[in-house]
C-alpha cells in the first residue's frame, strides 16, 4: 500500500525525538545518535570468518528512530530473506567529550541496557562483497530494539543471552568483549565528539542467526530488565 506524508506549503514538519524507557521511573532516555561497534566478541568475529586478534574496533551506525521498545509488534522487514538477531550491551550517554580516557569514560554513561542489533544479513553480504556500505543492512526502520535502562554504570561481568520462542540461540559474558566499555568509549570519542543522548551498542556473542515470521525474539543480561519483541506472521 502506497503511504505519503504530505506537507503544505505553509507548514513545518514537526519531528519528535526518539527516546527509550527508563527503568522504574515514568522519564524517557531521549536518543541523539546510535553508534554501534563491530565484532567485539572473538567467537562472533571468528563465526563471520574476520579475525579475533585484539584489533582497533571498527564503528557503524543506526539512525535515532531505529529504536523500539520492548513489547513492540513488528511487521518483518522488508527487502530481506535473511533477519538476523544480534543482542548486546547497549550503553546510554548523559554526558560526551573528545578525546575521552579511559579513566573519564565511565563518568559519561546515564545508564545501560539489552537491546537487539537486528541486521538483514543478506544485504550486509552483498555490500561486503561490493565493497559498499552497510546502511541498508543495519539501519532500516525498527532495526533497534532496546530494553528498559538502568542508571549508573554496567558490570563488567554478567551473561548475555538471547532466545527465539523460548529457544537459547546466543549465550555468553560481556566479561568476553574484545575491548571494555570504557576502551570503546574512549576510542569511539577519537573519531567524533560523544554528546549525552547517544547510545553505543557494544557488540554480539556467537550465535547470530535467521529470524522467522512470527517469531519472539528475547534478550537479557543478568541485572537489567530484558527486551522482548515479536514479528507478525505475514
């Protein structure tokens, strides 16, 4: 079906910011940027055929309305035969900075999350193949997902887990993450000026695979509240 906005020309659009929950409180976390980084657990990097060594992390990004909240119904995605689930730590920024140390890092994070880097696989491919951008594979409408967000900063040990239906698919540590959240934080305010607003997704375990229609979709990290959205069937 053929979907317009239309706008006169005498009026100025009105664009709304993006937010997210926060745990316990009736406040919405408002989204400025979404940044992620790129295999930071050694099994991902080695099951997407890259290298595990200890190298400088690598960054993309998502658009700001890519967020959902949990409990979201969503339609599948269009231009895509292969959705794939990817759960991680998401970070949120109440403060930013350049050139960030690592000492300074934690001081910038408002609070941390379970969130869904979902990809349409089949696309991220092609693109790699032709030496193209990932845009189109990781920053489509809905591409996001992210739990409610807990103030202060995340633990540096703790399991990370996604489910389908119920189903484990991936398991793991964020203790496991090739660089700490304070390494990615400081290296990522290297290349731009980090701003409160901005949220960092900080890479996936091993495990990454398809999305079906009508499927639920969970992920968790012990100590913070999960991010649950299910696909519609058709």
């Amino acid at each position: 079906m053929l979907n317009l906005s239309r706008l006169s020309s005498s009026a100025m659009p009105a664009v709304g910011v993006p937010t997210i929950a926060v745990s316990g409180s009736e406040a919405r976390f408002p989204v400025r940027r979404i940044y992620c980084v790129g295999q930071n657990y050694a099994e991902h990097a080695r099951e997407m055929g890259s290298d595990s060594s200890r190298k400088p992390p690598f960054f993309f990004g998502k658009p700001a309305d890519a967020v959902v909240d949990s409990g979201a119904r969503l339609v599948y995605p269009c231009r895509t035969a292969e959705l794939h689930h990817e759960v991680e730590l998401v970070l949120a920024l109440g403060g930013g900075g350049f050139n960030v140390t690592l000492a300074e890092a934690p001081g910038l994070i408002y609070g941390w999350s379970v969130g869904l880097d979902l990809t349409r696989r089949d696309l991220q491919a092609e693109a790699k193949k032709l030496g193209r951008p990932w845009d189109m594979a990781k920053g489509f409408d809905a591409s996001a997902p992210v739990g409610p967000l807990r103030r202060g900063v995340p633990p540096a040990e703790a399991r990370i887990q996604l489910r389908i239906d119920g189903r484990v698919r991936q398991t793991g540590d964020v203790a496991d993450m090739i660089w700490s959240v304070p390494e990615i934080i400081a290296e990522l305010s290297t290349y731009l000026t980090l701003a409160p607003g901005d949220l960092i997704f900080t890479g996936t375990p091993a495990g990454v695979g398809p999305i079906l229609r009508g499927e639920t979709v969970t992920g968790s990290i012990d100590g913070v509240d999960s991010v649950e959205v299910s696909f519609d069937p058709s």
